[in-house]
C-alpha cells in the first residue's frame, strides 16, 4: 500500500495545528497562572473546558434525537 502526497500533506497539517493549539493552551494557561496563581489558572481552564464540554453534549443531544425520531 502506498500512501501518497495528499495523504502527507493533510497529516502535516494535523501536526502543525495541533502544535499551534497547543501553544495557545500553553500560553493561555501561563498568562492565567501569572496573573491569578495556579489556583485561578486551574478555575479559569476547567470553565473553558466545562463550556466546550455543554456544547460538545448539547450538539450531541441534538443529533440523537433526529436519529431516534
């Protein structure tokens, strides 16, 4: 089996974007700790992951009430 140029190209691009969010957690979260302390870093973290968390289950919600209807 050969894995051609696209094939490469799309996983370069996961890998470059998955180092550019993680950069932004990692300056997010050392700007959070420096003006708050690591107590504040934490709460304001786990409120961006809980509201990404509501969205992610509401949206899923949604999609298997159409499938079960």
């Amino acid at each position: 089996m050969e894995l051609g140029g696209r094939f490469w190209l799309g996983l370069l691009g996961i890998c470059v974007g998955a180092v550019v969010v993680g950069a932004i957690l990692f300056l997010l979260f050392g700007w959070a700790w420096s003006a708050w302390g690591f107590m504040g870093a934490f709460i304001v973290l786990s409120a961006i992951a809980l509201g990404f968390a509501y969205i992610h289950d509401r949206r899923e919600q949604n999609r298997r009430r159409g499938i079960a209807a």
